[in-house]
C-alpha cells in the first residue's frame, strides 16, 4: 500500500493513543502493587515514594492464592482443551458432510450465545445436582462441572471459527488422502488437523481465555477447595480492608504466566484468525 | 473474498502429505470388515451424526437444557418459600412476563430504563471497541519500528483476568485516590472540583471505558488478521490507477473486510449486551442508577431476593430481544458462507 | 422438508429432555436427605463460617483450635469453610435448592426471617433451646432476630453486635468539646466544629447496601416508622421514613459533615478506615475493634457513646441502634441432627462464647458468659447497654431482604444526589421510596 505523508504521524498519534490507553492500568497495576497499603489508600502518585515487595509476600497468606491459580489453571486448560477437541470434531462435520439438519446445527449452537447467564445458571445448578444424586458423579462445587460448563461457553465461537478454518482447507487433500486408504477421521488426523494447527491454536487459547475470566458461575458452583482465581482474587476485599495493593500484586503475579503464554502464542492466533474466522 | 493461505501453510500440508503414506494394513482389513456389515449409505449418512454428538450433548446439557427449564421457571411464582421444592411453586402463567413490561409499574419502568442505558452502553461499547480495532489494526499496516512489540503490547488487557483488569479500574476512578482524578484535576488543572466516576452520571461513561480497554483488542485482533487476508494485489493495482490512500482504504479495505465485520460486531454485540463481569466487579453489588446494565438488574432484582419467576421472565425477554436482533442483522447482512 | 423435519424432532426431543429435568429438578427439591457426609455420618459435620476476622485465613486460624476441641470432647470431626460475605448467599441458594451442602452454617442475622420461609432449616423449637439452657439464657435482643415473631427461632444467635457512635477523643479535645453529643443538634453543630481542612465531622458508607438499609431502619425507628405494615405489607415511603432518610442525607447535604467523597463508600470498609486514619471524627458502626487493632490504636484514640436518640416526646421510638449479629443455623437435610446440635450447643457454651467474641470484637449472645473482664472495657460495656436497651431487630419477615436490597439501592443513589450538590428534598427522597416500595414482590 502507498503511504501517504501524513500517515507516519496519524501513525504516531492513533497508536500512541491507542498504547497509552492499554498502558495506564497496567502502570497502575504495577506501581500500586508494590507500595505499603497506607501510600495507596492515602491518593495516587506516579512515582511510589516507599517501595515495598511485602504485598508480594502478603498475597499467599490472605488467601491460599496457589489453590486458587492451580484451580484455574486445571479448570481452564482442561475446559480449553476438551472444547477444541469436540470442536475439532464438529467443525469437522460441517465444513465436510452435508447432511440433514446440518443447518439447525449450526444455527443452534451459535444461538447459544446469547443466552443470558442468569436464566440458565439455577437450571443448570439444579440438573448438576440431580446427574450427581443419580450417578454419584459429583458436578457441583467439582471442577468437573465448571469445567464441562466453562467448555460448552466457548464451543459456539469454536466451531464457528474452525469451520472458517476448515473450509479455507482444500477438499481436494482429504479426498486423496481417503484415496489412500483413509477414513474419514484418518483423513481429519492426517490431513486436516496438521493444516489447521494455527486455527486450532487460536481457538484453544480463546477458550482458556473464555474460562480464565468466568466469574458468576464460578461463584455458585465452587466451594472453597475448588474455587478459582476470577472469584478468588475478590478475598483481598476482606471485612477489615481492601488491600489493594495486594490485589494488583495477585493480579500481576497470575497474569504474568498467562499473558506470556498468549504472547508466545498469538503468533498463531492471529494467522489460525487469519485463515479462519475472518473467511 | 479470495481464499489466500500462507506459502507457510501448504508447506505444511505438503509435508503431512508426503509423510502420510498408506495407512498400515491392519486397520484397513478391519474398515473393510466393518463395511461389510453396516448398509453403505447410512454408513456414509452416519458420520457427521456420530461427530457432532458429543457438541450436541453438551449444549443440550449446558445450554439448551437448562435455558428451556429457565423458560419453565418463568411461569411460576418460584420464590424463597418454593426454592426447595419446585413442584409446589404456583404456575402463575404470564404474570412474571405481565409485571415486567408493565412500564407503568416501578419494575417495569425500572427494566425498561435499565434495557435503555445497555442498549446504549452497548451502542458505545461497541462502537468504540471496533473503532479502536480499526484504527489499531489499519496503522499496523506497512513496517514501522516497534511494530511487533506494540502488536503483542495491545494485546495484554485481552489477556489479563477480568476481575484483575476491572478491578485496576475501579481503583482508579475512586474520587479521592484515584489516578484519573489525580491527572484531571490536580495535574492537569481541568476541573475544579472532583468528580464521581463510580456514581453518579459518570458511571456511564466510566463503563463503557473500562469494556472498551476490554474489548478492544479483540477487535483489533480479528481486523488484523482479516487485513493479512486481503491480497496486496488489490492495493498495487489501484496504486497504479493512482488512487490515494484514503481512497483504498474506502473502496478496498473497507468493503474487503465486511464480512469480517459482520461478524466481529455481531460478537461484539452479544458478548457486550450480556456482559455481566465488568459492571459486577466495577461497582460491586449495586449499580448506580445511571449505568444500570441489565444482567446486573436481573440478578439484583432476582437472584439476591430469591425471586426466581421474575428473574427468568426478565432473562427470556432478553433473550428474546437478542433472537430478534440476530436474525434482523444476519437478515440484513446477509451471510452467505453456511449455505455455500 | 428433511432439514425441516430434523429440525422438529430436535425440538421435540429437547422438550421431552426438559420436561424430564423439570421433573428431576422437583424430585431434588423434595429428596429427604443429601447430608455432605456419607460413611460415618455420626462423626463428621460440614460447618460454614462467614467471614469475621481480618481474612479467610484468619478465620480459619480462629477457629480450628475450638473445632479440635470440639472433636476431642465428642469424637465428631468438623471441616470448616470460610465462605466470603461476597458468596454466602448464593452458596446457601444452591445448598437450600440441592439439598447439598453443610450441616450447620453461619447466616447474617437479617436473613434470618428470609431463610426461615424456605423451610430449609430445623426450627428450634422449645425442646431444642431448653437443651442449650433456655430461652432466658441467650440475650433477648439478638434472639429476637432468629426469625418471625410467634416461630421458633430458625437460628440461635452467636456473635451479637449492634450500632455506636465511635468519636475521636483528640479531635474532639482540639475542637474544644469535652463529651460526645447526646443530641443530634449537638452531633450537627460539634460535626462542624470538627469539618475543617482534610478532616471531616462524620463518616458514612454511604454506597453500602446493607449499612445505608440498616441506617434507614434506625432512623426510621427514631421517626417512628414501620418498614411493613401489620399485615405484612411493606411502606418504605411513609412520611416517617421519609423524614429519617432525609435527616441522615441532610448530614451530607445540609449540614455538610461528612466529606461527598463516602457517597462512593461501597465495600463497608472505607469509612472505618477515614475514622481510623483520622479523617473523619465520628463514625455510626458496628465493632471496629480489629481495624483498631490493626492500627494500634487504643482507647486513648477512641471513645464509644450511643448514637443520640430522638427527644423524647418526638413521637420516635427510643431506638439508636439495630440488632446486629450472627446466627448459626442447622440444615434440615443434615445426616447428622444430634452431631449438629451438640456443635449448636458448644459455639453457644458460655466458653466458646467469650474465647470466640474477644478475638471478634463481638458480644456473647448468651448471659453467663459475661463475667469476662475481657467484657468489661468501656467499649463493650457501651455496645453491651444499647443492644439490652434501644436496639430493635429489622422487621422479621420474609421481604426483609427485598427492603434490604431497594431500599439500600435507592439510597446509594440519594447520596450520590447529595455528593453531587443536587438538592435532597422530601419529594426526591419520597419519589425513590416509593420506586423501591413497589418493586417488592411479596413472596407467598
């Protein structure tokens, strides 16, 4: 594309703009997470007069903060997973058969996403419950339930993604590869899956992503020993005081893995988006 | 819009190809035994079935389910004295549904004023959240120094938890300690006296900031990667006829990125109208008035009072309103690719 | 056609599963038992704190000790949770809808009335209380709170708390004042004496739910309104409540002692710490005492008086104070009745009674175990005579925690009004009453 001569400062302004706003927060986040509770209570200040890592201490004695990582971590990697995995197979399916209902399919899945949280949290509570009286399989306050709940939420955008994925894939190398011998799923594990890693890389982090951060579930269905960190960082704000400068340490100290493990991976994530979603 | 993949890709496929080779002969004796027994045709009819079971399982145990027993419950009068034992709530027919778009009623106005301001927070939100995606996106373009940083940069508040994000924000709109204050008044001498940004009229605005510092960059990574997708052809040919920049990017990258906009916002609109975690964590349990978003509305007037009937009456309107909207943007936008 | 057809049988089919878990959902709700414990029921118990202490964790440091005890004297096993004031409600939602969850557990007191119209919890009947030593030995005030007038309490209270005025004896000496204020002309005219520079007179939470509908109960009690009538329906904007709501904006509005900035107060703890951090010199709340701990402060800092009363005559009721505190109650569902009792009976023995409300700051709820010195400081004894005397428990009935949720709501709003200059007249404040009055849906 030809730049014209004032993009280079359109350039500078848009993406300082831009910057700035993603970087205040996290500045804030940073500067008050290591200053003594007093100095964050008392007003802000740039630059932290007393600087103190006892927050960074602190934070594994107010709440038992490595449970609550372990917790979403397993949650989410787990959910992440299984979700890519019975997208993969879905999406399969409708970028390759056609067949009847096909298209109910899809529009019912997608549909899903606008179900608000709150008609079907109770339910779905009171369904747990029962598929637990009846097969001694413990759903409710389990991981297993938040993570089969937290897989179905990011199925929807999945599936619709990897089909984009799919489809971009050309018809023409699984039916060679069925020539050779293959069966359908033969040909979806040699052929197709190989092609779409980046695809399927962009939806699996979407869908940790989707479970990371899920709070009004989480709030019903975990108990103590299984809660998660979107509804665990809240033990900070305990009855006697906020300790903000501990939430923005916690805060920092958990999103540091997260958000590395995203920046080595949207390589992916934006040509898995490229291919995919955006067809 | 034309299939492109990346020189990086068919490499890829080439090699799974070369290094497929033919199955080992076992398993095709066993395939070919089972094919003997199972009618060709709906063995060939079977599979798409047997894939999607296990995603038409879930949502029906996840989704659809629960969300019709929610429809269920919203014809009953299912409050704290018949929570533990559902079969003796009351049937109440459309009562629920009569109380709610009663606008003359205070629950009535009050969902209605709440419906309003996240319409219009969503509006906003949304707006802003592609706009942001746009300019982010589009500047990319061409190489510039720091590129790759400011890539992965604008990625983090995507990244970060919900609660940790919001909760920062909440911090910082405090009146009297917070930084937004701080650099409006104190700093930078704007205002005089100091503003509420937690309640009050502001709330709003404060809302909508902290989804769009959210959302944005999701936005801005959809429209990235659908900028890679359009071939540069397009961009050196109307080069040639010397057309401007301001000129591509209307007559080319706009309508080149449509159907990755259609659906972009389409997302965008249904995750924003349903946001329920940034309005929680922001204000805590109550809202102020003025940025009442709605699922915060339903689950205070429902869900801490333990009224349940009501609650879900007011989540199936929703849903309702949702459904229509959908099906009059994809209507009107028409999508093409599920039929294809 | 075919696509259409799936299409119906897909619906169908969703249908009949729906019905089916309807039908599950009822028979879950009626499931006689469910108890947290399988094997060995008679010797474990699930037991639900709330959060009283510094943190989760110091709670369970609290805690534990007793529950030892506990398994020492009867062999039965306690697992304790702390759940977070933040979750407890939901997590009682879910127990009661389940029939899942922890044999005994800690409610907020208010929700006593609430809870108890589920049905969910044993009621503890003239037997039951006479074991734990009678009616006559918990304090009447606080067991006044365990559920609906003429009911068997669905409850016993443990930690027992109610309002005070906390000032700030040095401020109040720099402003030349030597007693607290007796009268609320007094409060008003020492709060100005007190408003100067960065200090402020009086310090509210003033986008707390539960404080502002707590404040509205004991103002309203001075102005002699009822929050329900005797039938059971509710008048939040009687002119009455009308009054006391707007006497307690006016602080802000008005009389401009407390700083605009408390409209935003909303974690209930932000105006402990400006009366802690010498912000702000007086403070109408529950025990302080480990804030105050916290910051070393001691009784040099603070005094502790009654929050004035209305003159007498004035029609009010002499009330300044609600009753606070913590209720313990028992699931119905629970494998282990006797297990859960004898728990009952030890966190209201006279022992764990004092051991448990000095490291709370609380006050015991049962008579004999006062004879603690540690009972005996000026602050407890103070907090002690109003909860005897002119404390009255919020209205027990089962829309309680509707008042609680619009009146509080419509309240935050009022104080942001305040904050924000605009005029707090009885128009305005009657308009957003009557707002919250209709929207309470009445639960039978």
């Amino acid at each position: 594309m030809r730049e014209p001569r004032w993009l280079p400062l359109a350039r500078w302004i848009g993406l300082g703009f831009l910057g700035l706003f993603t970087l205040i927060p996290l500045y804030v986040m940073v500067s008050s997470s290591i200053k003594p509770l007093q100095d964050v209570q008392n007003g802000f200040s740039w630059i932290p007069t007393t600087i103190s890592l006892r927050p960074f201490a602190d934070i594994w004695k107010t709440i038992p903060l490595a449970r609550y990582f372990g917790n979403s971590l397993i949650v989410a990697s787990i959910a992440s997973v299984l979700s890519v995995t019975v997208a993969i197979f879905a999406a399969y399916a409708v970028s390759r058969y056609r067949f009847p209902g096909r298209r109910v399919f899809t529009v019912t899945v997608l549909s899903t996403q606008m179900f608000p949280g709150i008609l079907f949290l109770l339910p779905l509570f009171m369904i747990f419950v029962n598929v637990g009286n009846a097969t001694g399989l413990e759903l409710y306050g389990s991981r297993t339930g938040l993570i089969i709940t937290y897989l179905t939420f990011s199925l929807p955008f999945s599936i619709w993604m990897l089909v984009g994925y799919f489809d971009s894939i050309p018809k023409a190398l699984d039916e060679a590869a069925k020539v050779d011998g293959n069966g359908p799923l033969g040909a979806l594990f040699r052929v197709v899956i190989p092609a779409a890693i980046p695809g399927i890389v962009a939806v699996t982090i979407y869908a940790f992503m989707t479970a990371w951060g899920e709070v009004l579930f989480a709030s019903v269905m975990t108990d103590d020993s299984t809660r998660t960190l979107a509804v665990g960082l809240r033990g900070y704000a305990t009855e006697n005081d906020v300790y903000w400068n501990q939430v923005m340490a916690a805060s920092l100290v958990v999103s540091v893995p997260v958000v590395i493990g995203f920046l080595l991976l949207q390589r992916y994530l934006v040509q898995g988006l490229t291919a995919g979603a955006v067809k | 819009m034309v299939a492109r993949t990346t020189p990086h890709q068919d490499e890829r496929r080439d090699a799974t190809l070369a290094g497929g080779g033919p199955p080992p002969p076992g398993r095709r004796g066993l395939r070919s035994r089972l094919a003997g027994r199972i009618p060709f045709g709906l063995r060939r009819l079977s599979v798409p079935y047997l894939l999607i079971i296990p995603a038409i399982a879930l949502e029906l145990l996840i989704h659809v389910i629960p969300m019709l027993v929610g429809v269920g419950m919203s014809f009953l009068r299912l409050t704290q004295f018949f929570i533990r034992n559902w079969s003796a709530a009351p049937f109440v027919g459309l009562s629920n549904y009569q109380v709610a778009v009663d606008f003359d009623s205070a629950v009535g106005s009050s969902l209605l004023h709440s419906f309003t301001i996240t319409v219009a927070f969503t509006a906003l939100s949304v707006g802003l959240s592609w706009l942001f995606g746009t300019v982010g996106a589009v500047l990319m373009q061409g190489a510039f120094r720091g590129r790759g940083f400011l890539r992965t940069f604008f990625l983090v508040p995507y990244a970060l938890p919900v609660y940790a994000g919001v909760i920062t924000w909440s911090f910082m709109f405090q009146r009297d300690t917070g930084m937004v204050n701080h650099v409006l008044v104190d700093q930078l001498h704007l205002l005089g006296d100091r503003p509420f940004w937690l309640i009050g009229g502001n709330s709003f605005a404060a809302v909508v900031i902290v989804c769009v510092w959210r959302s944005w960059p999701f936005a801005f990574l959809i429209l990235m990667a659908g900028l890679q997708n359009i071939d540069n052809d397009y961009y050196e040919a109307s080069a040639i006829d010397g057309a401007s920049w301001w000129r591509q990017f209307r007559s080319i990258t706009l309508p080149m990125l449509r159907p990755v906009n259609q659906v972009l916002v389409l997302v965008l609109f249904l995750w924003t109208f349903n946001d329920f975690n940034t309005p929680y964590v922001l204000f805590g349990k109550a809202a102020p008035q003025q940025a009442d978003l709605i699922s915060v509305h339903i689950y205070q007037s429902s869900f801490i009072t333990w009224n349940f009937g009501s609650g879900s009456a007011m989540s199936v309107l929703l849903l309702l309103f949702l459904l229509a909207v959908t099906v009059v943007y994809l209507v009107a936008t028409s999508r093409r690719r599920s039929d294809a | 056609m075919r696509i259409r057809k799936i299409g119906y049988v897909a619906v169908a089919g969703a249908l009949l599963a729906a019905a089916a878990a309807c039908g599950g959902g009822d028979t879950g709700g009626t499931a006689s038992g469910g108890g947290t414990t399988d094997s060995g029921a008679a010797k474990t118990l699930t037991y639900w704190a709330s959060n009283q202490g510094t943190s989760l964790d110091n709670d369970k440091q609290v805690l534990q000790p007793e529950l030892d005890k506990f398994e020492k004297q009867t062999g039965i096993k306690v697992n304790l949770e702390v759940v977070p004031w933040a979750d407890l409600l939901n997590r009682i939602l879910a127990a009661t809808t389940s029939g899942k969850g922890p044999d005994v557990l800690n409610i907020g007191n208010t929700w006593s009335a609430s809870l108890q119209a589920t049905g969910a919890f044993l009621p503890f009947d003239d037997k039951l209380l006479t074991d734990l030593g009678g009616k006559d030995r918990f304090l009447g005030p606080s067991l006044a709170a365990t559920g609906a007038a003429g009911k068997p309490p669905t409850a016993v209270p443990i930690y027992g708390m109610t309002y005070g005025l906390f000032y700030n004896k040095k401020m109040f000496k720099e402003a030349g004042i030597d007693k607290p204020p007796a009268t609320w002309d007094e409060l008003v005219a020492d709060g100005k004496k007190l408003t100067h520079g960065k200090q402020w007179g009086l310090a509210v939470e003033g986008a707390s739910v539960s404080e502002n509908s707590h404040h509205a109960f004991i103002f309203g009690q001075q102005h002699g309104s009822d929050l329900f009538d005797a039938s059971g329906k509710p008048q939040f904007d009687s002119p009455q409540q009308v009054a006391a709501i707007k006497q307690y904006l006016d602080l802000m509005a008005v009389d401009k002692i407390v700083n605009p900035s408390n409209a935003e107060y909303s974690n209930g703890t932000e105006a402990v710490n400006d009366f802690v951090n010498g912000k702000a010199a007086m403070l109408m709340w529950q025990s302080i005492a480990s804030q105050l701990k916290a910051a070393n402060l001691g009784d040099d800092y603070y005094g502790l008086a009654p929050i004035p009363l209305p003159a007498p005559g004035s029609g009010g009721k002499q009330v300044n104070g609600m009753v606070a505190g913590i209720n313990l109650a028992v699931f119905n569902f629970t494998k282990n009745r006797d297990g859960a009792l004898k728990f009952v009976k030890f966190m209201t023995s006279a022992e764990e009674q004092q051991i448990l409300n000095k490291t709370y700051g609380s006050l015991p709820t049962v008579q004999d175990a006062y004879n603690d010195p540690a009972f005996q400081t000026p602050t407890i004894k103070a907090f002690q005579d109003i909860l005897a005397k002119t404390a009255a428990p919020l209205p027990q009935v089962p829309e309680e925690s509707q008042f609680e949720t619009l009146v509080g709501t419509a309240m935050n709003q009022l104080w942001a009004d305040a904050a924000s200059g605009k005029p707090i007249t009885d128009e305005s404040v009657k308009a957003k009453l009557t707002q919250a009055n209709q929207q309470v849906q009445p639960g039978s």
